[in-house]
C-alpha cells in the first residue's frame, strides 16, 4: 500500500527518508522547502534558460504556492481557528501576506509572459524576500501553536507530494 493510500490524500514527503512528516510543523516547514526549491529553479532558469524553460519553472512553482496557500486556508487554518479562536488574528496575518505574495505571483506571470528577464529577477527577489519573512513566522509561531492544538493526523491530512 502506498503513502498515498494509507493517509488518504497525496502526503508530502521528508526529502531524507521518504516517509510521512510526523507534525505539522516538518510537514509544512518541507513544503516550504519545496516552494523554496521551486523558486530557485525559476532563477535559474531566468538567469540562463531559454524562455520554454522559464515559463515551465514559472508555471511550477505558482501552482505549488497556490497549492500550499490553499492547503493552508482551506484545512490548516480553519481547524486552527476552530480549536483556538485566539488563533483567528496570527491566520489573518497569514493570509493577509498570502494576498500578497499572490499578487507578485500575478506580476512574475505577466513579467514571463512579456519576457521581460529583468523583471522575472526582480519579482522573484522580491517573492523570495517576502516568503521567507513569511514562512518564518509560521515555522516559528502559528505550525508550533497547530501541533500543540490540534490532533497529531492532522498533519497527514495536510500532505501532498514533494517535487
């Protein structure tokens, strides 16, 4: 039986072993690290790649933010909220920076339809800037405070595969 069948949906991977992240803070911290890789890919490609190969990388790695913002607003957040209302106010935050960051997702895509490299380089700068602001406050504050609230199979409930 597959990882896939056991937890139901598609689990995210931990990149070392191949097995389910046990909290919701690795779960999640690893998809960062995904998005992270995803987003290096699009630079690189930008920085030396044909315009195929930005496009491709570009198309990559907004699908695998939007999946993880929506991962986020559609299950984590509300049985965050559900188990702590007091919670209500850091998930705002989070998806108020998700508004955000989609709209430099929006930019990016315009910058790669145009075929504009430069302008590739600096929205991905600046995606890079404010996700990691982003994802730390998560891995430190709001993925802890979810692993203290809610119960433990959420986090297998939260997968998805590791690209």
């Amino acid at each position: 039986m597959s990882a896939t069948d056991r937890a139901g949906t598609s689990p995210i991977y931990r990149a070392e072993d191949s097995k389910l992240s046990e909290t919701i803070v690795q779960t999640m911290t690893e998809d960062h690290r995904r998005c992270d890789r995803l987003l290096a890919r699009v630079e690189s490609a930008a920085e030396g790649g044909s315009r195929d190969e930005v496009a491709t990388s570009a198309r990559e790695f907004i699908a695998a933010m939007e999946q993880h913002f929506q991962l986020e607003e559609s299950s984590l957040f509300p049985a965050l909220e559900s188990a702590a209302p007091f919670s209500a106010g850091p998930a705002g935050v989070m998806r108020m920076e998700h508004r955000q960051m989609r709209q430099l997702l929006e930019e990016l895509e315009a910058a790669v339809a145009a075929g504009d490299v430069q302008e590739c380089l600096g929205v991905l700068e600046t995606l890079h800037l404010a996700a990691q602001q982003h994802n730390a406050k998560e891995e430190a504050i709001l993925y802890p405070m979810a692993d203290q609230l809610l119960d433990p199979s959420v986090a297998q409930g939260l997968g998805r595969p590791e690209t």
